[in-house]
C-alpha cells in the first residue's frame, strides 16, 4: 500500500516543481492530474466493488465462448469447415440461432449498470473535473496546451495506484 502512495507522491513532487515555471502552469497541471486521477480511482474503486459483490452473491458467467476468443484468437487451432453454396444456406435457420445467442435485457442488468455508473465516486470525481476546468476558464488561467497533456498523467498515476503486484 505505501508504493502506491510513493508514486502518488513523486507526481506530486513533479507537479509542485511546476509552480516555478509559472502559477499558470502549475494550476492547470495540477487541476489536471487530479481530475483525470480522482476519475481513474473512483471508477477502479466501484469496479471493484461491483467484483466482490458478485462474487460475493455467487454470480458467475461461464462464457465458453469468450474462454475460446482468449486461448484461439485468431482461430488457428479451429477446423475448417466447407463453406456451404448459396443454394443451400438457410437464412431464417441462421436468424434463429443468433436471437438464442443474444441475452436479453433484465432488470437486473439495468440495475448493476446504473449502480456503477452513477455511484458517489465517480460523479464526485467528475464533478471535480468539470468544476475545476470552469475554475480555471473563469479565472482566466485555462491553457489547453498544459491541461489536456496534463490528464495522462492523471490517467498513468490511477493505473499505479492500482496496479496489482
């Protein structure tokens, strides 16, 4: 837990050296890398919520399918198969499978994907990313050139913090 905040913190270093380029600089670097950075964290933090609480209640999905895109690809170990003539392939037949193939939309769907969208955590962090921008336009400070490179770093600083070891 503590290398997670020493990368935190070398970031911070470097954003704080900033401030004798110029305030302007610093300002936006800064409003940047946290926005981007509160923004990484709370989606990985609901995220893994949403993990432990299925695990939790014992939802699994066994998608052999997708097990096969993952070990085969690019299909290199499928046989091959003859491609039937036109004459004999039945359209209607084929419509049919891919409608069973295709899950449909329940309730329960809906609800886990509203409850991770609009969790606390992440309309705090865009919250704070959408108030800082304007806080920074309104005072005049707004430099783009600074700001949206600045948001990588924001972005690589949450994989740090998340990343498992």
């Amino acid at each position: 837990m503590a290398a997670k905040f020493k990368y935190l913190a070398l970031f911070e270093v470097v954003i704080a050296l900033s401030y004798f380029v110029s305030r302007s600089v610093f300002l936006n670097l800064q409003v940047a890398f946290l926005s981007s950075f509160f923004v990484i964290v709370a989606s990985g933090l609901t995220h893994k919520k949403l993990v432990k609480n299925r695990l939790k209640n014992g939802i699994y999905e066994d998608d052999r399918d997708l097990l096969e895109k993952i070990d085969d690809p690019h299909g290199l170990f499928e046989e091959e198969e003859e491609t039937p003539n036109e004459e004999e392939v039945d359209f209607k037949e084929i419509v049919k499978e891919e409608k069973k193939r295709v899950k449909p939309l329940n309730a329960q769907h809906i609800k886990t994907g509203l409850r991770t969208s609009f969790s606390l955590y992440r309309l705090g962090a865009y919250l704070f990313l959408v108030m800082g921008f304007i806080a920074l336009k309104n005072n005049a400070v707004l430099n783009l050139g600074v700001y949206l490179p600045s948001l990588a770093l924001g972005i690589v600083a949450g994989y740090l913090f998340f990343k498992e070891k």
